[in-house]
C-alpha cells in the first residue's frame, strides 16, 4: 500500500516531461486537459521532470489535493517506456515504487501468481 492508498488504486504516468514549476492548479490542468482524466477521481498522477533528477504526485485524498515531490541529489529516476503521443501510461503500484527506489522495473522479471479477481 503506498501512501496509504488501496492496493487496487490506478496510477498514470504523464508521457512527456514536466516542468516541476507546475504546482497544485498547473498539474491539475495536466491531468483535466492533457491527460484526459478527472484530477478528482482518487487516482494518482506521476510527473517526472526533462532530466529526471525530479518527480512529482499528484492525488485526491477525499477532501483535499496532496502533491508529493521527490528532488534527488545524485543519480536520475528510470521513466518508463510509454508512447509520447499518448496521453498518459497507466502503471502499477509496485511500478510507481520501483521508480522511486531507484529500480529499472522494466529489466526485472515479476513471476507468475495467482490473482484472484
């Protein structure tokens, strides 16, 4: 659970790079108008910036919008393969915490389990 969020909670990547100057109302904007989704709908929204050193996440929390913004000192975020004329990528949970923690999720085998529906 990250964030304290249900497990089953949606997480979009915004496909292009971000400007982190966008605060509250500018990466509200990015999810309404860009990314074609409802910034109110409980999911949550990853920017990650031009040079990856930065990312922010966007999310409503029942009353309120919570911005999360990670700066790193050393080393970049690995941004996930995802088309850039798309509007967004959807990942997962697990995704969205491998590219804070520094692991290239996309070289790592998951293996098979059962996932009851």
């Amino acid at each position: 659970m990250m964030f304290g969020l249900d497990t089953s909670t949606k997480v979009f990547l915004y496909a292009k790079p971000c400007d982190m100057r966008k605060g509250f109302n500018g990466l509200f904007g990015l999810v309404q108008n860009e990314m074609e989704l409802n910034p109110l709908s409980g999911y949550i929204f990853v920017f990650i910036s031009k040079d990856r050193n930065k990312v922010k996440i966007l999310f409503w929390d029942k009353d309120g919008l919570v911005l999360y913004y990670k700066r790193l000192e050393k080393g970049t975020f690995k941004r996930p393969t995802a088309n850039v004329y798309a509007p967004n990528s959807e990942l997962t949970q697990e995704d969205i915490y491998m590219i804070l923690r520094g692991i290239d999720f996309e070289k790592t085998k998951k293996r098979k389990r059962y996932l009851s529906k």
